[in-house]
C-alpha cells in the first residue's frame, strides 16, 4: 500500500493531542434555497451503480494512499465518503432535521459557529456538522472543539480526530480560524449536555467567554446556533454519581431506558429537530486590543447567549409536537 500524502505543517512541533493520520478529497457543495428552511440535501447519484462506483472509488483511494490529512488528524475522504454518509440517514430520516438560516454562515474565510448543548449524549454536534456540510450552498466543512474526554476514549478518539473534532483549546481554534475553517463550539460543555430532564432548554453558564476572545483575535464572525430536538432523545432523570466516579465520567445518566434496557437503552428517541443559524456577530471591526478587555468579553458572550437562548423559545412556541 502507497503512503498517504500528510498536508506539511510549519509551525513548530506538532502538540502531542494531535495524530498524524491520511485524508483529503476535493470539496463538494451542497445545495440550499438560500434564505429561511433549506432545500433537501443533493442527491449523490442515480441509483445503486453510482453507490457502488463511489464506493470502489474510495476503496482504490484508500489502497494506493491517495488521501491526506491535515496535521490535526482531519481525514476529509473518510469523513465525507464514511462517516457523512452514516450520519446522513440519521439526520434525514431519524431525527428529520430541519435547517433555518444556512445562508448566515459564510462561503468562505473563518468562523465561529455557537450553539447550545443537550441530549445526555453529543449527538447534537454531529448533526451540526451534516447541516453545515449538506445544506450550505459550498458544502462547508465543520470543525468541532471536544472536551479531553473525548480524546481520551479508545476509538473515539480516533473517529473523532479523523472528523475534524480538535482539542477545546484557545490555541487550536484560533489556528482553525486563521486558517479560514468553520469552527464550532459548545460553551455549556458537560453542564449543558448533562444537565437533567427538568431543566431542558435553559442555557446553562457560558463560561469565561474564551470563545469569544479566540474570534476576535481571528477577527472572525460568531454566528449563534440554536438547536430544538435534543433534549427529548435521552430524557435524563437521574444521575448515578457514585458509578460516573468510579468510571471517571462527569456523569452517569438514568434515563427511562438506560441502564433498564441495557445497551437497547442508548437508542435514542426519534424526536423531530431544527437547527437555526442566526446572523453573524462581526468582529472584524474591533481593536485587536478588544481581546484582552473582560469588559467586552462579558458583554459579547451574553450577547450570543442571549441570541441562542431567545431563539430557543421562540423555536419551541412554534414547535407542534416533541415527534412531528
């Protein structure tokens, strides 16, 4: 087998939270209405005989090397031709995602994308990624900041440096930006993900708004991100503490099927989602010394908080039903 091609990186030594794995395929754009609810997603062929030609494509790829990575462990091939296409039925069909305000993330150049956080387990982030990549008119690409658990998980961390997730840190993200990447974040982290059943839909503390200090240094746009549907697929109404402890979990979740239902228990509930882009906070404008003023960095956080949280409600007062 050929080796891969790895896209060279001139910065110094490489962090050690970084793998060095092959992948890259040219871009694809997706198709959008441009404005309001997107279109459905492009169809990929005819039929099965494209399925089939893609696939093999792929395989021959893979077997003479001809892919890349970039220095975050990025395999673009594998995510798009694997992964999105694992996702893709799930985003579909299962949880029928409906996609507002696309035509708020840039084509082009860096961005932070904001978005709140819920539903026991990250399914929320990867749904993101499909609605980024399928329903942006340039078939943007998502990159996800995960907290260390994630890279500290067995295959896990592989799938997730292989999708583009990279290390929540101020250093990663800024680097993504400045490159012209769309990154996303989640600022509730575990509190908004482990969070009980009664408190579904309130924002939990957006931290020290890092966030915003890394975009402004980027002098990239924040564009809030509201998504309705997650907090219902795991209603969780418990937290084993002791047993989170004893496994190094921030939390253990008891849900009306998990543990009871054993691993039939982590299928998650088909509830109907939509995720909302909202307009672009532009930061462009301000003094690079603005990064380092708490002031600012208070009043811009609540800001996109505030975005993402009225916009909560306003999707659940329109929302007709958990499931349809």
């Amino acid at each position: 087998m050929a080796d891969a091609k790895v896209i060279p990186f001139d910065e110094g030594e490489r962090r050690s939270l970084r793998a060095t794995d092959p992948g890259e395929r040219p871009d694809g754009p997706g198709e959008s209405t441009g404005a309001g609810e997107s279109a459905a997603p492009p169809e990929t062929g005819p039929g099965w005989d494209a399925a089939l030609a893609r696939g093999l494509a792929f395989v021959r790829r893979r077997l003479a090397g001809d892919y890349e990575v970039d220095d975050f462990g990025y395999d673009e091939d594998l995510t798009d031709e694997v992964l999105m296409t694992l996702l893709r039925p799930v985003f579909e069909r299962y949880f029928r995602v409906e996609v507002r305000g696309i035509e708020n993330v840039p084509d082009e150049g860096g961005a932070l994308i904001v978005a709140n956080h819920s539903g026991t387990l990250p399914w929320d982030g990867l749904m993101a990624q499909v609605a980024v990549r399928d329903r942006h008119p340039a078939g943007r690409r998502l990159r996800l900041l995960a907290a260390d658990l994630v890279f500290q998980l067995p295959v896990v961390n592989e799938l997730a440096r292989k999708a583009g997730h990279t290390l929540a840190c101020a250093e990663d993200a800024q680097e993504l930006l400045e490159r012209g990447e769309l990154v996303g974040v989640m600022p509730e982290g575990f509190k908004g993900i482990g969070k009980p059943f009664a408190e579904r839909y309130k924002l939990q503390r957006f931290g020290r708004g890092g966030f915003v200090s890394t975009a402004l240094r980027a002098r990239a746009p924040i564009v809030p991100c509201s998504i309705v549907g997650a907090e219902e697929i795991y209603p969780m109404v418990g937290n084993a503490r002791t047993v989170a402890r004893l496994l190094g979990l921030p939390y253990f979740p008891v849900t009306p099927t998990f543990p009871w239902l054993g691993p039939l228990g982590a299928i998650p509930l088909p509830t109907k989602w939509t995720i909302e882009f909202g307009e672009p906070i532009e930061t462009g404008d301000l003094p690079p010394e603005a990064a380092d003023d708490p002031m600012l960095m208070f009043q811009l956080t609540d800001q996109v908080r505030e975005t993402i949280q009225h916009t909560l409600y306003k999707l659940l007062v329109a929302r007709r039903s958990v499931f349809f």
